[in-house]
C-alpha cells in the first residue's frame, strides 16, 4: 500500500470518527492496521473510536500499543528539540490517565 493511500484511508476513517458512527471507524482503522500494525495514526484513531464507545479496556490496549510505536520512533528524535513524537507521547499518556478512572 502506498503512503497516499494509506493517508486517504486513515482519513476516511477519521472522518467516520467525526460523525460519531465509531462502530464503523473501529473497523475502518481495524482493517487498516491488519496491513499496517505500526501506523501510530490509525492506532491513535482506533484507542479514540473504542473511547467513544466506552469500550475503555480495549481503548487501553490500543493506546499501549501506540504509547510503545510512538516511543520506538521518539528513540530516533532528537532529545534537543523534541518534535511529534515527544507531542504524540504526552498525548497518549493524557488518555491513559483519564481511561484509569474507568478500568477496575
């Protein structure tokens, strides 16, 4: 799959987020990851649709998933001036705080 068609794909899934039809966009971005497990993109997505849909354990795992995807690629950046991964990893933690008042 090229960049731009995994781009417009992410994107069309984001848009089914926006609209609140989550059941949808957890398999729009499920199937994008079955070719793409590493996208950070679309596992943020995916964490974000499971939120919406109170499925907070599952929001969890995908958001652990993408927590360790993001800090492989913030290994790479430079300390200096931390970039998007430094962003995406603060990110990531926030919705693992707020996800902990919801999993026993």
């Amino acid at each position: 799959m090229t960049e731009k068609n995994l781009d417009a794909r992410i994107g069309a899934a984001w848009g089914t987020h926006y609209k609140g039809q989550d059941d949808a966009a957890v398999q729009q971005f499920t199937d994008i990851l079955q070719d793409n497990p590493a996208s950070i993109d679309a596992n943020w997505g995916l964490g974000l649709a499971y939120r919406s849909l109170n499925q907070n354990d599952q929001a969890r795992a995908v958001f652990l998933k993408a927590k360790q995807l993001i800090e492989d690629e913030q290994a790479n950046e430079d300390a200096a001036t931390p970039g998007r991964y430094f962003m995406l990893n603060r990110m990531v933690d926030q919705q693992l705080t707020y996800l902990e008042q919801f999993i026993t």
